[in-house]
C-alpha cells in the first residue's frame, strides 16, 4: 500500500463522525466504504500472533443483548476485546427488564456507571434507535426486531468485496424469508448504495411487494430464475418470529427453495453461496452446498470480526474527537 | 348567569343559518338566535345578571360534539379522568362528548352509565354522556342490557373493539333499534388488522407490523350488508382509508342506515411520520396511512359519505408511550386541538365551506346520538352550548399546557390556524385566554 492511499484512508477516518450505527439506509455509499476499508486493515490482526492492539483500551463496551444471539455477541466481545476494550456482556434473562424496568432505564443506570458503548440486540424495530436519543454513549445496532443487522449487512457485503473486488452490476439473490429478516433489509441497503442489483426470492407470504420501490427485483420461482445470479445469499427461516406459519411446512418450503446439490448444478459455475447463520440444515440449504466449494459462509463469520472492530473504532473515534473538540451531545430532540 | 353573544357571524347549519347576529341564553338555554328582541332580552335579566360577549369577528358555532372519546374513567385515572376530559374538551370547542365504555370495569350496566352522568355532573366542563357497551363487559360474548341502559342514558352502544361474532353484531344492530341507538363499531378485521401500523412500504422497511387497508373495508363491508340484514343503524366509529369510503358510498347510494366519522390526525399526517424514529406518539388507531387515503377521505368528506368529525381521544399515560414502539400503547391526546386542525385541514387548506364543516363537528353528531334539537344547534329552546372560534388565530400546539392528563399529541407543535376563543357550556362561559376558568 503507498503512503499516498494511506494518507486517503485516515483521512477518511478522520472526517467519521457518526457516533451511532444503527442501520445502513443512513449510510452514505462513501461510509460503507470507509468502514470496508477500515475492516480490511484490522483483518490483518487477526493473523498476528499476539491479536491485540490498544485502539479501545479504558473504554467500556457493553453487549446488551435481549435476544439470544451465539455468534454476533461473541464476534463483537471478541472484536472489543482485541481493541483492548473492557467488555460487559447482559442479556435479558439477567436483567432488570424482568423486573419491570424500562429499556432506556436499564441502559440508563448501566451508562451511569461509565459505559462508552452499547451494543444492542432487541426484539422489537426501533428499540437501538431509542437507546440512541435517551443516552450520551455510542449505539451500535446487532439486530433489532425485523428491521436491521447492520454489521451482518456489512461483513456480507465485506466478504464479496473481497471475492469481486467491486460490486458495481453484480447480480445478488437473497432467498427466503425476507419479510422477517433484518439481514434483507441490511442486505438490500448497502448492496444497492455499493451498485449491485439486488432480487429476493421466496413464498408469496414472505416476499413483500413493496420492496419493488427500492428497485430490488422480486421473484417466487426460484428455478426460473435459478442460473440469472453471481451470489445466493440464503437466509434463515426464521419460525420463531413468524407468530403464525406462513407457509404450509418446512418440507414445502424445502422441496420450493431448499438449495440443495441438483440446485447448485443448475446456477452459474462461479456462484458464490451465503448463509448468515444459524442454520437449518436440510430445510434452506443442504449440508453439501453449505460445506461445499462454493460456500463462504465461514469466510463470512471471520470477517464479522475484522467489520465489528472497525464499526468500534469508527464509532469511538468519533465520539473521543466530538468530546476533546467540547461539541454537545448527539442525542436527538424531539423534531418540531 | 345568562349571556348575550353579540354581533358575530351566527353559523348554525341545522337551521341552516349563517348570518351576523346575537345569540341570548339564560337557564342553560338558548332563548333567541338572530335578533335578540328587548323583551326576551328583559325577561332573561329578571333572575339572572348578564355576560355579554362581543363576538365581533368570531364565528358563533354551536358547540362540537364529540361522539368518539375515550376518558378512561373508572379505572385508568392515570391518563384522563371525566372531570379532566370534560374540561380538556371545553377548552377544545366541544361541549358534549359521548365516551366509550372500554373502560374499567366497562360501562356495560345501568350503575356504569348513570356513574358517567354524576361525574359529568360534577366535572366543569363539557357534557358527557356514556356510550355503552353493546355486550357484557365488552366481551363479545353476550348482549347487555340495551333497553335499561339506553333508559340510564346510552347515547350509542359499542363494544369499542373489533366484533368477532358476526351474529352477535347483527343481534346487537337489531336488538338497538328496537330503542333508536347506533352501534358504534370498531371498523377493522380482528385477525387482519392486528399490526401496529398501517400496512405498506413503510412498514416493511421499518420492520414494523403492519395492519392492511383491507382490514378496515372488510369490516366496512361487513357493517354494510349486517345494517341491511338488520335494518339497524351501524356506524364506523372512525374510517381511515380510501377503500372504507369506497364501502360507505356504496353503502349510501343503497340508503342502507350507515354512518361514519373521521378523526382530523388521519387527514393531516401520513405513516411516512414513523419511519426516521419510531417515535409513538404516531401509533394511533386507526393508524395514519398513506397520502391516497387522505385524499380520498377528503373527497369522502367533501361529498357527504363521511357524516362527522370525532376527535378520537385516546388519552395514555405519558410514561407508558416512553416504550419500544411494538410495546407502547396506542392513542393520543387530541380533543383539545381537534377542531382546530380540523378547520385548519378543511377550511384553510382543502377551502371547504365553514358552514359544511361545522355541521360536521356538531349537527350530524349530534343526530346520531340521537340529540337533534337539544345539542348541536342555537336554535331556541336547545341547551346553550357555543363554540366561539376565531377562524384565522394562527397558534401553536403545545401538549404541555394541555388540561388533559395526558400529554401525547401527534400534532405537538404543528401550526394551526382557527382557535377557539370561548366555550359556552348550558350557559357556563369558558375563556380560553385564561385556560378553563369560569
């Protein structure tokens, strides 16, 4: 790398000034790329022997998760802990909200005691941006409800950077149910900012419409349409947030859009197949596609790694440099 | 005390009227509407001393009537009371309110409606009559007892939630005319329309619930063909879109009995206002759809399909709205400034006659709760109930000063340009300057 892009790259950094990550509509295409850029160079510690660096040391993270997650709350206290940051992880179960506290109280009392940043899991769409008005600390959404997952969209889009270099035209499916996945809506976001033409394929029931607007093609035949894309980005059927099935059975829904071998046979020779994690397998995607050649989706959990250290860095920088400068909070007023 | 209003522009569409002139009421009602002749004028003074108003440049409206409010009294004290819903709704223009019976426990029983009656008594403010409930408890599993109910003073009857039991809203439907009272229906499907807001683009991007257009038409539908079936008087407490005045009309041209209102919030802001923040002052029932629903619901309105105004009061405790949006409760604080955005929308915006638009807001209602003639008019002999309103006061809403408990309003600090500057309660003067003073 020449002095001279590196010189481009911190001063990218440096004009970062966005305290919260809260979704990738608001993001402009210039910071998707800032933080792709930012993870690039922190994917090189995880390669180091001692895997540390000292960019986060004395603040506190804090993972506030209301919803299970395996993955994406130990990818963020590992991203923290390797920015040298101390890191307190609460889930629901363990907190006050069973006792009837509100959420912006429970965050509240938390930040009294010197939290510097929030890492949110919630059920319910909105509830990170909630948290990002009442407090004074830096807000980053791991997931909330069915709206957004901002940094799975991110290492999504991170991993087939890296695979296409840019994703200008490139043609990506995101099969299943998008109704309910905030990966789709991440997904839809940054890909369009970045150029790629995105389609979502599934049911009927689980396909709204209403994307069209956004100019994301829309389709129900999976095998009609099966060999038209260079990415599969296959999400996971989410049962327990549906409420009601909205489709007849998992074997249904297997034998319609399952990607099985006979699938994969049929799509273009150098597709690259997604997967966000967990798995059903044998219901969206047979073991020998998810393992197989075409498969990154390993690739795709070691690269959350290097996007969530730089989504802390980003963010952090901004706030130290906010507070050094005197600047007033971001906490937003009520609009009038 | 009794009140000479003089030389204001008289608007009273029931003796389809609008004229400069004086209004007289001694005894609580109105004694002479036009020209106040000196011996009307001698005999009000024998018992009473005079008020007189100089009306110039107000518009004397007959005071609003509200026929969807809920004041949450008994039982969630919290976010409104009668006494305080009655004085909110005074300083708002309305002078009679009928309040639903979700109450708790329900108004579903004599004592339940002879209770609102007393407390309104005692409140100090507007009229409250009860609608009660159609079915015991509000359950939906039998009628309650319409004929002593209607005798202890139901206006109207609603269960104030969507029916599930098609028979049992055809038996309500039938059973209620039998003592000429509308049932006041919740229009939304109780399986479809569970989101917790509109259904749409913006729903999906935000990944919110959504509650479809189609779930309010069907139940408009439903209502149609039940008042056919039934002969019975069926009215939509409140529509919000275009489809459910598509339903109406049909609904009119077959001289079916129908009815139904409209809230101002769902003529002046769309669900595009939930999407940067979920912020819940926005979660409303019925909630805010898209511009084409508001346009056609203008249309409706201007055409005659929608027959009056509610302010759909929906009073919640201010805490209980600081929640995640899927959690909050719905509704918002609105009978203070609904006849004000309501003027705002028709009159100064939309350009409606404000003679149409006053008939909204008091005559019809005030036929529907079966009240013609004693509220919702100054002609002579009805109660003395004025809403004296400076249609051009521009102001700005602050639900901070608000007299209703509750203080979550979806239109806080949006300009509004018509005002109410005086409230006349069966004879009982209420200055807006300095708040809801006598």
């Amino acid at each position: 790398m020449s002095n001279g892009k590196r010189a481009t790259e911190t001063e990218k950094v440096s004009t970062w000034n966005r305290e919260h990550l809260l979704s990738l509509e608001s993001l402009t295409q210039g910071e998707i790329l800032t933080i792709l850029d930012t993870a690039r160079r922190f994917r090189e510690v995880s390669t180091r022997s001692v895997k540390k660096v000292p960019a986060l040391r004395g603040r506190v993270v804090v993972n506030l998760f209301f919803e299970t997650s395996t993955r994406t709350r130990s990818s963020f206290s590992l991203a923290a802990q390797r920015l040298s940051a101390d890191i307190l992880d609460i889930t629901a179960e363990a907190s006050s909200t069973t006792k009837g506290e509100t959420l912006v109280d429970t965050a509240k009392t938390l930040e009294a005691m010197g939290v510097d940043i929030f890492i949110v899991r919630h059920k319910n769409s909105g509830a990170p941006q909630m948290l990002a008005e009442a407090l004074d600390t830096c807000v980053v959404n791991a997931g909330d409800g069915t709206h957004e997952h901002p940094t799975q969209g991110l290492l999504d889009i991170y991993t087939l950077r890296e695979r296409f270099g840019d994703l200008k035209g490139k043609r990506i499916a995101l099969v299943g149910d998008i109704v309910h996945s905030r990966v789709a809506r991440s997904n839809i976001w940054g890909l369009t900012k970045l150029g790629a033409k995105v389609a979502v394929i599934g049911p009927t029931t689980l396909v709204p419409s209403s994307l069209k607007a956004l100019g994301v093609e829309v389709y129900h035949n999976l095998d009609e349409v099966i060999a038209d894309f260079d990415v599969f980005n296959i999400l996971r059927i989410q049962l327990e947030r549906q409420g009601e099935p909205q489709f007849p059975s998992l074997r249904e829904y297997a034998l319609l859009y399952g990607i099985n071998e006979e699938r994969l046979a049929r799509m273009r020779k150098d597709v690259v197949i997604m997967h966000p994690g967990p798995m059903n397998r044998g219901v969206e995607i047979t073991p020998a596609v998810a393992d197989g050649p075409h498969s990154v989706i390993l690739e795709q959990v070691s690269n959350g790694l290097a996007v969530r250290m730089a989504v802390l860095f980003l963010l952090n920088n901004a706030r130290l440099r906010r507070q050094r400068e005197g600047g007033k909070s971001t906490r937003h007023k009520v609009p009038v | 005390m009794a009140v000479l209003i003089k030389k204001g522009r008289i608007v009273d569409p029931a003796q389809k009227l609008d004229a400069e002139g004086d209004v007289l009421i001694a005894g609580g009602k109105v004694i002479a509407c036009g020209k106040v002749g000196k011996e009307a004028l001698k005999d009000a003074l024998r018992d009473e001393e005079l008020r007189e108003i100089d009306a110039h440049g107000l518009i004397v409206s007959p005071g609003w009537v509200d026929m969807h409010a809920h004041l949450r009294e008994p039982g969630d004290e919290q976010a409104e009371t009668i006494r305080s819903g009655a004085r909110a709704a005074a300083r708002g223009g309305f002078t009679t309110v009928a309040c639903l019976p979700d109450t708790n426990p329900p108004i579903d029983s004599e004592s339940g409606a002879e209770y609102v009656r007393l407390q309104s008594e005692r409140a100090d403010g507007a009229d409250v009559f009860p609608i009660c409930a159609l079915t015991k408890g509000c359950k939906g599993e039998s009628l309650a007892e319409l004929g002593q109910l209607s005798k202890a003073g139901a206006v109207a009857f609603s269960d104030t939630r969507p029916m599930e039991r098609t028979d049992l809203l055809l038996k309500g439907l039938k059973y209620a005319s039998m003592f000429d009272r509308i049932v006041s229906d919740i229009p939304r499907d109780p399986f479809l329309g569970r989101g917790v807001m509109n259904s749409g683009a913006v729903a999906t991007l935000a990944g919110l619930s959504g509650s479809p257009a189609v779930a309010e038409e069907l139940a408009v539908v439903r209502g149609c063909l039940l008042a056919r079936e039934s002969g019975g008087a069926w009215h939509a407490a409140h529509i919000s879109t275009a489809g459910a005045v598509r339903q109406m009309a049909h609904g009119k041209q077959e001289k079916l009995r129908v009815s139904c209102a409209v809230s101002p919030v769902n003529l002046l802001l769309t669900d595009e206002e939930i999407r940067e923040r979920y912020d819940t002052r926005y979660k409303l029932r019925p909630p805010l759809r898209s511009q084409s629903d508001i346009e056609a619901l203008l249309k409706g309105i201007e055409s005659g399909i929608v027959d009056c105004i509610v302010s759909a009061h929906a009073p919640v405790s201010d805490e209980r709205k600081d929640m995640e949006f899927d959690l909050a409760p719905f509704g918002g604080s609105t009978i203070e400034i609904a006849l004000a955005a309501t003027l705002e929308v028709l009159v100064h915006q939309r350009g409606m006659s404000i003679s149409r638009v006053i008939e909204l807001g008091s005559a019809r209602p005030a036929e529907l709760l079966r009240m013609k003639g004693r509220k919702g008019t100054l002609a002579p002999g009805a109660d003395g109930d004025v809403a004296l309103i400076d249609p051009k006061k521009k102001w700005k809403v602050d639900s901070s000063a608000f007299i209703s408990k509750s203080h979550v309003c979806p239109i806080d600090g949006a300009t509004l340009r018509g005002q109410v500057a005086y409230t006349i309660v069966r004879g009982n003067v209420f200055e807006m300057e300095t708040a809801v003073t006598r």
